[in-house]
C-alpha cells in the first residue's frame, strides 16, 4: 500500500485553485469536522465525482444516441395511436404506477 502511495504521489501535480467565499467555507468544514484530512482530499473527491458524473452524462447521452438510430433505421412509421388516446393511455398507466408505489 505504502508503493502504492508513494507512486500515486510521484504523479501529483500541484495547482492553484480560486474559490468563492462559500465554496472555501464547506471545504475547510469538510476538513474541520474530520471527514477528510486536507482541503486537497475535498478537491480530489470532488474532482472524482465530477468526473464519475461527466461519465455518466456521457453514457446516457449516447444511450440515446443509439436510441435515436435505432428508431430512424427501423424504418417507416406504422399506425399511430391518436394523440389524445396515447396520453390517456399514458396518464392511466402513471396513476397506476404511483398508487403501486404508495
């Protein structure tokens, strides 16, 4: 563990951040209440869920990506469903998914 450190600390680069007031106050109230132990633990945490969200983000836009091809090569539209019976049938669907919730 203590390599694996060591090698993960030979890679650090240090940079120079500005913060607003706020931000500055939940990072040294993240260090204060002991949940990490430097104001740069904070930022790398916060830096890894930004990055697990941007990943994320990126999956799904391209779910739909596929979604949207999928749709475009199935070819011609069959019989469609009359708009106002689409969202009835729709609107009945979700107030029975909510009472299956409740």
């Amino acid at each position: 563990l203590l390599r694996t450190q060591e090698a993960a600390m030979s890679k650090v680069e240090k940079i120079s951040i500005s913060l607003t007031g706020e931000l500055a106050d939940v990072v040294r109230a993240a260090v204060s209440t002991g949940g990490y132990a430097s104001s740069s633990e904070v930022i790398r945490a916060a830096l890894r869920d930004f990055s697990e969200k941007q990943e994320r983000k990126a999956a799904a836009i391209e779910r739909l990506r596929q979604a949207w091809d999928e749709g475009v090569n199935s070819g011609p539209p069959t019989e469609r469903e009359p708009l106002d019976e689409m969202l009835a049938r729709n609107r009945r669907r979700l107030a029975e998914m909510r009472r299956g919730a409740a």
